[in-house]
C-alpha cells in the first residue's frame, strides 16, 4: 500500500509517497509561491507527485490516492480552497479533479489541520485514543477533532476553529473579531509580537531569556500557557477527549512547558474523570502533514 501526501501550507508545499505503516518513502518540497498563481502551483504538484514515485517506491503495488491536506477555509467535498489570507490567488480553485484526472486515482483534500490528527490518530500518539482533540501551534493554532475513528465537523461540514476561544478578555485584537483568542496569545506569531513589543527580536529571544531568569520574557509566556490551559480545559469539557495531542514547531522544542499547565488545569477539573484525560506530544514530527494527508486515501482504517 502506497498513497501520496501533499501538506499545502502558505509557504511550503511537502509532497511524499508514504507506505502503509506511516514510514515516507520518498519526499520533496518547494516554496508555494502563491503569488505565482493556482496553475503554476499544480504544475508543481503534478512534478512532485511524478518524483516521487518515480523511484521505484511503487515496487508493482497500485496507487492507493493522493490526499491533501491544506491551510483552510476549503470545502473538502468540492475540492476547493477557500484561503484569501495565504492563498490569495487560489481562492474557489479546484485541486481535487485535476489531480484525480492526471493520475486516476481518488483525491481527497482537509484542512490541514484534520489530515494532521487522522495521521496521529492512525499512525503517531493518537493510537488507541478515541476521541482524540488535536492542537498544532506555530503560525496560528491549528485544532481537530477525531471522534468514533472520525474527523469531527460542524455544520454544513465545516471545520471548527478552536484557535479562536476567547482566554483573556482584554488580551489583544484578533482578526476573527474577538480579543484575547487562543491563537492571538499562544501561537508562534503571537509570542513574536509580545516580544518585539517588549524589546525582543523574536519568539526565540523570548524563550531564551525567560530560561536565563528574564522576568519579563517569563511574563510572556506565562500569557501563552495560560492561555493553552484555559483553551484545553474548555475543550475538555466540551469534548471529553481522552487525549490531546499536542504538535507544531513551537510544541518540538516547549512541549513539556505548555503540557505542564494544561494538566495542571485538568488535574482542578471535578467534573472530569480523574486522570482519564491526557495531555501527549505529537509524535510524527515534520511529517506529520504528508503522512496525515496520505493517510486520508489509505483503505485501510475508518479515519473519514
């Protein structure tokens, strides 16, 4: 069994053939350049997906799909993208038919963040976890849902947003509409923005600082976790996740740092089953946006 996985961010575009047991077989990746336009992109994609296979990673098996998991709004069920913010020349594009006409095999595209939990729920630290509630921090805060082997959706099939539960009620405007939201004070942008606001060059500086005794920097931070806790304990209650899977680039490197608070929060709750709820790291690392976008079209499984 091999898939391809296409994880489709507002920067980088990572292509890979990926086997059945999660392992990438062959890889590559290249700056999206949206600028550029949806037509130059899928000729990319189209050469990416070529290159990949073209190693012999097949080994005579048949091509189980392509799936794709993309930084939203899109419409998993027209195939289209509908992300004026990252991808402002893409939008109400069709990635899904051209792909499925080229290579005829199905298609399937996700927000990125539901193909990142369905490859931690089938393959990394979701396993065996049902529900399970997924959080990715970096640019933004990226969240999903797998419940009954399922990527939860709202109404009309959309994607929910947990990036944007209010945390702080006078904390900073945030382009949804509200202040003080989850992904405006814990999100990689948002740590960088308190820093340079502070005197720091970036969010790096401020982990730094904060690890050598910065009362400041510390304060920073304390607002990012803080947040992070607020966020996982409402979702707690809303869920009942038997775990949270915690991933993104700012989690790689502060894991235990943000996991502390969030089950501080949760080891309060009297409502919840005592230690029933569990805060994990992601465990698919860099790949988890090609693996979980492959694991979309994989036939084996009921991640849907």
């Amino acid at each position: 069994m091999v898939a391809i996985g296409i994880d489709i961010g507002g920067t980088k575009i990572a292509i890979a053939a990926v086997g059945s047991q999660g392992e990438v077989l062959a890889s590559v990746r290249f700056a999206t350049e949206p600028n550029l336009g949806f037509k130059t992109a899928l000729s990319k994609m189209i050469s990416g997906i070529n290159h990949v296979i073209s190693d012999g990673v097949l080994k005579g098996e048949m091509l189980d799909g392509i799936g794709i998991g993309c930084a939203g709004p899109v419409d998993p069920a027209r195939g289209t993208i509908h992300n004026p913010h990252t991808l402002p020349t893409w939008d109400d594009c069709d990635l899904v038919s051209p792909l499925a006409e080229r290579f005829a095999v199905p298609v399937r595209m996700e927000n990125d963040a539901d193909a990142a939990a369905s490859g931690e729920a089938r393959f990394g630290a979701g396993r065996g976890s049902d529900p399970m509630v997924m959080l990715t921090f970096g640019t933004g805060i990226g969240f999903a849902a797998i419940v009954k082997g399922q990527i939860y959706r709202g109404v009309a099939g959309e994607h929910p947003e947990a990036g944007h539960i209010p945390t702080i009620a006078d904390g900073p405007e945030c382009y949804c509409g509200l202040r003080g939201c989850f992904e405006a004070m814990a999100s990689g942008t948002a740590i960088d923005a308190a820093g340079k606001v502070s005197g720091f060059a970036d969010g790096r500086a401020v982990f730094a600082a904060a690890a050598a005794g910065d009362s400041l920097a510390s304060g920073i931070l304390d607002v990012a976790v803080n947040s992070t806790a607020t966020a996982i304990w409402t979702l707690a209650h809303t869920f009942l996740p038997q775990r949270f899977v915690l991933g993104g680039g700012l989690i790689d490197d502060h894991f235990e740092l943000f996991a502390a608070h969030a089950r501080t929060a949760l080891s309060r709750a009297v409502l919840l089953p005592k230690g029933r709820v569990e805060v994990v790291r992601a465990s698919l690392g860099n790949d988890a946006g090609v693996v979980g976008a492959a694991s979309l079209v994989m036939k084996t499984g009921n991640i849907g």
